[in-house]
C-alpha cells in the first residue's frame, strides 16, 4: 500500500501520518527522514546530499528523486510505505509514477489536508515547547497547567522564532503554489482524497486518519 500525504504546514500531517502507519501497519517516512538516512548509512547519494544540506542549499530534483527511489527499494519498505513530503513537484510526481510502475507498483491513495489558514496561523502562533524536556504545548489547543512553564519540569516556554504570523503566511503561501500543480496531477488520475480537518468542521487530521483506515478495512484492503 502506497499513501503519499500533502498538507501544508499546520495541518497535522505528521500526526495523520502517525495513525496510518499504526493501522496499516506500514512505515511514515518523511523526505528528510529519507536524506538524514542516506547520509547516515555513508551512500554516495547520501554524501552528495549531504553536500548540499551541509551548505544550506536545497538538494536539487534530480538528486531527491534518486534518493528516495533507493530508499523504496529497501526490505522495510515492501509492503508499502506512507510517503510524506515527497512528491514537491510535478517532476518528481511523474518521476515517482514511472518508478512504482516499473515495480509493478502504484499509488494507492493521495491524502490532501486542508485547514483555513486563519486556522493554521492560530495554531502556530500558541506553540510552544520546554528547553530541557522538550514537551510540546499550544496555548490554545493543549495548554500547560499554569502560565507558560511546562508541566513536567518547571521550564519556562519557548517560542520559536519562525513560529510567527507573517513567516507561517509565507511558509503556507510557497506552499500553495508549490503543490497546487501536484494536487491537479493527482486529481486527474482519480487516487486523490482532499479533506478539511479544522475546528470548523469538527474532525482533526487523527479522526481523519482513522475514517482513512476504517474505509480500508471496509473494503477489504487491510
Ligand atoms: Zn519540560
């Protein structure tokens, strides 16, 4: 089973991704994930992206693509995978169809994420995370006990320093136009699940992730 996620930053992707891989029983790799471990495992993609991280430079398609076709053909990866920030062009989306298809593979479902921005600038705009325990909390949504020290240790808070509302407002408007195109490619081929999970609408991306998997099972996939 083959599950690729897009959603833009803020929308739970990760979380969603997180439930999926626990009723699916099948691994969430992310596309840094992906390259932290081919530089780890010392490959030559691995040192040339690598080379490129290291510079602070973005590693260019051609590369990424070759990497994370490697990274599909590894054992753990057989029985399918939960890709999550890859594809990001049309490029890639093309590129990753002709590889599953040469192994005799194919995408099964394209989960697309969608929460009013308002929504998602909230939500980034009360996060907060512990210094010494790195315990996650949101002012909003997940508030500590009392004032902003954490919970479990006593620390002050932090905020970071892109987790304001005009860097989210740029992050969430690249975002669109970089993956507005893979969602019409996905749209045409008909494997495209495009859902809203916000407080609006009453469902979040793990109650998502679990009428996803609950569909499966309906259908006999798992
Ligand atoms: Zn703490």
């Amino acid at each position: 089973m083959i599950i690729i996620m897009l959603g833009a930053p803020g929308t739970g992707k990760g979380t969603a991704a997180k439930v999926l891989t626990k009723g699916l029983n099948i691994p969430a790799v992310s596309s840094g994930d992906i390259f932290r471990k081919a530089i780890a495992d010392g490959t030559e993609l691995g040192k040339e992206v690598e080379g490129y991280i290291s510079n602070g430079k973005l590693v260019p398609d051609e590369l990424t693509i070759k990497v994370i076709e490697a990274r599909l053909k590894e054992p753990d990866l057989a029985n399918g995978v939960i890709l999550d920030g890859f594809p990001r062009t049309t490029e890639q989306a093309e590129r990753l169809d002709k590889f599953l298809s040469q192994e005799g593979k194919k995408i099964d479902l394209v989960v697309n994420l969608e929460t009013p921005v308002e929504e998602l600038i909230e939500r980034v705009v009360n996060r907060r995370k512990c210094p010494n325990c790195k315990a996650d909390f949101n002012m909003k949504l997940n508030p500590p006990k009392t004032g902003e020290i954490c919970d479990f240790c006593g620390t002050p808070l932090e905020r970071r320093a892109d987790d304001n509302e005009e860097t989210m407002r740029a992050r969430l408007d690249t975002y669109e136009k970089q993956t507005a195109p893979i969602v019409d490619f996905y749209q045409k081929q008909g494997n495209l699940l495009t859902a809203e999970v916000s407080k609006r609408c009453g469902r979040m991306a793990p109650e998502l992730a679990e009428s996803i998997i609950e569909d499966f099972r309906k259908k006999g996939l798992v």
